[in-house]
C-alpha cells in the first residue's frame, strides 16, 4: 500500500478485509474466542484484523513503516469525532487508537525503558488500548469498566514483554526497565544463550507486575455479557499461563518460548466451564508491595 496514497477509507478495509485471522497469530486468543457469541465474534475478529495490521506495519521489514505510520495517526488527528468507523459493528475511540500509533511508533527506535512508569505507560499504549477498543465493540461505556479492560490489556502486555525477551533484543529491544537491572541493554541480552540470575529476576519481576494488573482486570469481567466475559476471563487465564511455564522454565526467555500447551488449555477450560473459577482467581496473589497506584485513564472522552 503506498503511503501517499493512504485514506482512512483503505485503512477500513483492512480492518474488514484482512487475511490475517486469529486463528493464525494468536493462539492462545482463539482458543478463548470460540467461546463469544457468533455475532460479537465477527466484530472481534474485524478489531483484530486491523489491529493485526497495524502491529505487523510496525513489527514489520518495510522501510517506510515509520512514515506510513505517521501518516495513519494524522488520519486519525484529523478525524473529527472522538469514534472513528470503520464499520457498522466497528466504531471505535479515536484516542485509543492514537495512543496506540504512539506505542507502535516508539517502538521504531532503539528501544530502550528507562523506569517503570514508562513501561507501564508503554503497555497502555500497546495493549491497554485494546482494552478500550474492546469495550467499543461490546458497547460498553462504564469509566470503571475501561479501567478494568486497560488494566487487563496491560496485565497481557506485561506476559508477552516477558515471553519474548530474547526475541525482543534480537531486534535491538529491551523493554526491561533499566532501573530494575544493571543497565541491561538488548545487545547484551542477544549474546546469551541462557539468563543471569538477575535477568531471571528482572523476569520475576515482570510476571509479578503482570499479576497485579491481571487481579484488577479480571475484576472488570462482572461488567460484560456473560459469553463474553467467560471468553475474556479464559483468555486471560491462558495468557497468565505462559508466565507460568516461563516459571517453570527458570525464567530461561532467551533460548525458550513460554506457551500454554493443549492441556493446560483444555484444563483451565474445564475449570471454568464447572463453575470454578474462583480457584483460578485465587492463585493469582494480592499485590505485596504496591509501590504506586495502578495505571489511571486520564479524564479525556474515549
């Protein structure tokens, strides 16, 4: 696609027309989505097109990403209403999508997080968004629900950054904040095979982040439709899941990709399709040091 000749009308079409499906890029997803109504699954899987799209622009090898980036987020700051359509089922916040081109532009640098906050704020921008977008396709307007949703999205973020650690430096990325480490760039995490203790730590650490955000936005399920939020909730415990095959692999992300396997899948599913849920929510543990409040959505219009 050339970007001058980009519009914001051939950017609607890959939300509806793109190839790319769940079932092919997210696994862990699609085991969960089977589960949403036939009618709310085609709109999910429309938002995932054209977030798939944009996430591919941004991860991929074209060397006019950047600019075709950009020039998608000036469509959208030119966009005058607050939702943007993109189709009947698919009208979505124009902030969220602008602060999801943020993310993805960042991430066209030489990726670097300082403290913290930035990769809290990062996560939000990536994937917190999504949380949002996802209400927009649910028709939920509840403030406290899109907190919940963002957290959510944040909490799945948080899992991936840990995942793929040494994916991530391959591309000259590291999302580990340096102040968790001894300044640890995406160069040296590149040359090792298998992590230093303090790597193994900063991982911890990551996954533990990960739990407190899952914890509150799990909490938002009770605002969904029942299917939904049983698909959502499955979802969630089957990205959690990876952190805790990361876990059992010592926290090794530079030469292991963390995954669910089919029957840990198949498990969570048969706890939760039993009413039991409850035991899954326990064994994700209260936030022991809460050294700042959970991510806040600003007071602007979504």
């Amino acid at each position: 696609m050339d970007t001058l000749q980009l519009s914001l009308k051939q950017l609607r079409g890959e939300a509806i027309d793109a190839k790319h499906s769940i079932a092919k890029h997210s696994k862990s997803f699609n085991w969960a989505a089977r589960f949403f109504s036939a009618e709310l699954s085609q709109s999910v899987s429309k938002l995932y097109a054209l977030c798939r799209y944009l996430d591919d622009l941004a991860d991929g090898d074209d060397p006019s990403r950047t600019q075709k980036l950009r020039t998608i987020k000036s469509l959208f700051d030119q966009h005058q209403e607050t939702k943007i359509t993109f189709d009947p089922d698919l009208v979505l916040s124009k902030r969220a999508l602008q602060d999801m081109l943020e993310g993805f532009l960042f991430d066209q640098g030489h990726v670097a997080i300082e403290h913290e906050k930035d990769l809290i704020q990062y996560c939000y921008q990536v994937a917190g968004t999504v949380g949002i977008l996802m209400c927009d396709v649910m028709r939920i307007n509840n403030e406290q629900a899109l907190h919940h949703a963002v957290h959510l999205g944040i909490a799945l973020q948080l899992t991936n950054i840990a995942r793929d650690v040494g994916e991530d430096a391959s591309i000259g990325r590291c999302y580990i904040p340096k102040d968790w480490t001894d300044q640890l760039s995406a160069c040296e995490l590149v040359q090792r095979k298998t992590p230093t203790s303090e790597l193994a730590t900063a991982s911890k650490r990551l996954l533990t982040l990960a739990d407190h955000y899952y914890k509150s936005g799990l909490f938002g399920i009770a605002y969904l439709p029942p299917r939904a939020g049983f698909a959502i909730q499955l979802a969630a415990h089957v990205y959690r899941d990876i952190g805790r095959d990361l876990q059992r692999h010592r926290y090794n992300n530079l030469s292991y990709r963390a995954h669910s396997s089919l029957t840990r899948k198949l498990w969570l599913t048969l706890v939760m399709l039993s009413g039991r849920e409850e035991r899954l929510l326990q064994n994700i543990p209260e936030p022991t040091k809460p050294n700042y409040p959970l991510f806040q959505l600003n007071s602007y219009a979504y």
